[in-house]
C-alpha cells in the first residue's frame, strides 16, 4: 500500500480537484502541502459544485483534511472559505481540518506589493493572482514572515510587524502605492488570532503517527510542474516548488512517505497568466476548447488560454517531478474534433529541442512540432469504463502515454465525480 501525492503536470487547472476528490475515497487524510489561496479547485458532486482555494479537496468526502507548512496561509481567505462552504452544508472545524502550526502568514500587505508590482511590469506582468503568494513566500525565505503560531505570542507578532513594515512600506511607498499601519495590521490579526489558532497543531506529529497506523495519506498539490519557481517557464511561474518532492518537505514527512506520483494532465493544455504556450491556438479551434471545456479561472474570472496537448512538455514533467502514472482529464472537450494535434516538440532558431530549454527568450521563440492524428466522432463524455471509449480515442491515449513515457493511470470523462476511469489503482503503488 502506497499514499498518493496528486501534482499537475501542465500550467494549472487540470483536474486535480476532481481527481483529488475521487481518489479520497480511498484515503484517510488530504494533505495541502504548497501554494495557497491562488489555486482555484472545483468538484462537482451531483448538483453540488465546490470551488476550493485554500482547503483541501478530502474535507468533502468527510475526510481530515490538513494544511501543511508549505503553504502560505491568508487567515481571512481562510475564514471567507470555510464560511462559503459551510453555506453549502459543509462543516468545517478543529476537528475536520488541522493547520501547521508553522505555516507563514499571508498579510494584506502581501497582496497590495503583489498587485503594485504587477501594475508596475506593465506588459511584463507575469499575470499573477494578485493575492500575495510571491510576497509571503519571499518573507519566508527573508526570515521576516509572521507564522501561524506567532499569533498566540503579541510580543513576537509586533516586533516581526515591524520589521516587515520596515521592508515593505518602503517598497510601497517607491510604488505610488499606499503604506501600511502597524497598530491597525496588529489589531487586525490579534482578532484574527483566537478564530484560527484553535486550527493550528505540529501536523507532521499526526502525519507520523497516521504513517505508522498504515492510514492512507493524499498530498493535494496546487499549481503544476510548469509553474514551478524552478522547473517551470520562469520568471512566468508561481513562487512555490510544485513537483511532489515538495510534498515531503511542506508536509513534514519523508520522502518515502509521499509515495505514488500522480500527474494530472488535461487532453490539450490551458494557461492563464502570461508566459510562454508554444501550443497555444488563437483560432477557432482553441475558442471551441476554451467553451466546452469551460475554460475560466476559478480565482481570477480571467478566460484560460488554450491549446493543443503538448507532450514534449508534459514527458518534461514527468521526468523532473517523478510522476509514475498521469490522470487524464477533459477528453470529452474533445469530442467530435476531425484532427487532432500533439506536440512533440519544438523548433527554435531552426534546432530541433524535446525538452523546452530554460532561457526565456529561446522559450518566447520556441514554436511547436506536432504530430497529426484522426478525431473519433463517438462521445466519450460520461464514460465510466475503458470499452466505452471510441476506438480512435483509446489511440490519442495510448499515443499519449508513448510520448510522455508515463502511463495513463486515471481518465476522467466529465466534471461529475463518477465519470472516472480506474486504469490503476494509484494506492496500489
Ligand atoms: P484544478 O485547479 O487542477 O483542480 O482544476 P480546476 O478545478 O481549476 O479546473 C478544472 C475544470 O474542469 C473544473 O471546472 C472541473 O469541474 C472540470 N473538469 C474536471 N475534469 C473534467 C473532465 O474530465 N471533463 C470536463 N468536461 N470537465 C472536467
Ligand atoms: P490550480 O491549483 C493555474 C498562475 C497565475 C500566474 C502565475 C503566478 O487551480 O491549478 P501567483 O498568484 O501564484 O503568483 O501567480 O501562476 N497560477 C495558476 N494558474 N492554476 C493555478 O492553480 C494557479 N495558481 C497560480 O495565473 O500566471
Ligand atoms: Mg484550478
């Protein structure tokens, strides 16, 4: 018996919500282990639909579900969140979530340099959530960020007040941007300190002791290995580690513990934000994707860019973030298409490349290689079973799994629970 780490292997909005909460069925704990309120997380459950940024997915099928310390931690998100999924039926407490008790602290702060900044790159912009991800972990790594457990502490809270306002309000002020009050942010999270710190415990005490109980964990990750602040198309990239060795350290566990790597990839590929998309079609084509795929992010509102499936990228994330199986999602989307494109690779300056290199400029320049294949005119939305699927549509998928060198462990049909393919059970190892 292994645990699953779930990661997305494109730019984001894969599925891993709806896979998340498929596979929790079979786990005892969801485990978020990195970004924050910038991920955007939608199940759909019967006539529910969930749209989750912060919690982890599990807490809807009842399961515990635990923040970990890699992520970063706005506390009124937090309490918007709860109270919007309590709205719909949903109980959320002490006793169905736990949050690391080191984990930092978005402040509003962060998200106004995040949004002053972004004003400031004009046509550079990264195109970011403008929630104030990159500024608080870039206060992690500072040593400056207020955590999670500092709130029961005033004195501590105060003096890190004061060196990050010592550091930001400078930047603000550089900005045009408005400065910030130590005595209203005090006040701010001194009200905010009794109404999450009863969330807060050392997780990784828990996660040790569910290892030991052979209770299945699910790590939950957010984004995907193209955002990654290393492995992905940077600087166009979000500010966390997103591959699932990131799940060990954000969590507070081993690496052995994270287990069976599951990469989500949607049938063709989407981004939002700026940033290079050598597969991306402004045609008609990439319009039909964008509306039957329904193609909005769920935290910006903002339509997703849309493409053909790149496989030269996804077999990249495959082999950098060590995804033994891919999830395939939204093959639906592609119903009924005559042709369809995968990319294989790229030409830059007239050289082939399989891999996307590094340098920004070469990424900018880098323009698709494809390989055409025949459209199947059956439907596989809904399909609850691999001999549902139209001959030509196995084929794309096995296709797929040649040239990304990773097998296809999960299908998924539609946005509805249920409409998922068990290939391999992922638990299995
Ligand atoms: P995440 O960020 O990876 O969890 O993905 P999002 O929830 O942001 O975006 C995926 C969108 O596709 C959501 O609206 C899902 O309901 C939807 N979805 C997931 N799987 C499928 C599928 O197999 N087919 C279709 N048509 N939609 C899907
Ligand atoms: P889920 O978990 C898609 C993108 C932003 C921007 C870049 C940096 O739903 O897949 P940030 O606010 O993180 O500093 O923005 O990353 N981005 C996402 N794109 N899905 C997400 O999460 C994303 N989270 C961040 O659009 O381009
Ligand atoms: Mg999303």
């Amino acid at each position: 018996m292994a645990n699953v780490a779930v990661i997305g292997a494109q730019w984001g909005d894969e599925g891993k919500g709806k896979v998340v909460d498929w596979l929790a069925s079979r786990a005892g704990i969801v485990v978020r282990f990195q970004g924050g309120h910038n991920a955007g997380h939608t199940l759909v459950v019967g006539n529910q639909t969930y749209k989750l940024s912060l919690l982890p997915s599990g807490l809807v099928r009842g399961k515990l579900g635990i923040i970990g310390n890699g992520v970063v931690v706005d506390p009124e998100a937090l309490l918007a969140e709860i109270a919007r999924v309590e709205a719909q039926g949903l109980k959320v407490t002490p006793e169905s979530l736990r949050i690391a008790e080191n984990a930092p602290l978005i402040l509003p702060l962060h998200a106004a340099i995040d949004r002053a900044r972004e004003a400031a790159r004009g046509d550079r912009k990264i195109g970011t959530t403008g929630r104030g991800i990159g500024p608080a972990y870039e206060d992690k790594v500072a040593r400056r960020a207020i955590r999670l457990a500092d709130l029961a502490e005033p004195e501590t809270v105060a003096a890190k007040l004061d060196e990050l306002l010592l550091h930001h309000n400078t930047l603000l002020a550089g900005l045009g941007a408005p400065v910030f009050e130590k005595q209203a942010l005090f006040d701010q999270l001194m009200a905010l300190a009794p109404r999450v710190l009863p969330f807060a415990e050392p997780v990784w005490e828990r996660l040790d002791a569910a290892r030991r109980a052979g209770t299945r964990i699910l790590f939950e990750g957010a984004q995907a290995v193209m955002l990654d602040v290393d492995h992905g198309t940077y600087p166009f990239v979000t500010s966390s580690n997103t591959v699932a060795a990131t799940a060990a350290a954000g969590a507070g566990v081993g690496p052995g513990t994270v287990g069976f790597v599951l990469g989500i990839a949607k049938a063709y590929a989407t981004r939002v934000g700026s940033g290079p998309f050598p597969t991306e079609l402004t045609d008609a084509t990439g319009a039909l994707l964008g509306e039957r795929g329904a193609e909005f992010g769920v935290v910006t509102g903002r339509p997703r860019r849309c493409g053909w499936f790149d496989a030269a990228l996804v077999r990249q994330a495959v082999k950098v973030s060590g995804i033994q199986g891919l999830a395939l999602t939204k093959l639906d989307v592609l119903d009924g298409l005559a042709e369809l494109k995968i990319g294989v690779g790229y030409r830059i300056d007239g050289e082939l490349f399989r891999r996307l290199p590094a340098a920004p400029g070469a990424q900018a320049r880098a323009v698709a290689e494809y390989e055409v294949m025949e459209g199947w005119s059956g439907s596989t939305r809904g399909a609850r079973s691999w001999a549902d699927l139209p001959a030509q549509a196995v084929k794309y998928v096995r296709r797929i799994e040649e040239l990304t060198e990773a097998p296809v462990t999960l299908l998924s049909t539609s946005p509805e629970r249920d409409d998922t393919i068990m290939v391999r059970d992922p638990f299995e190892g």
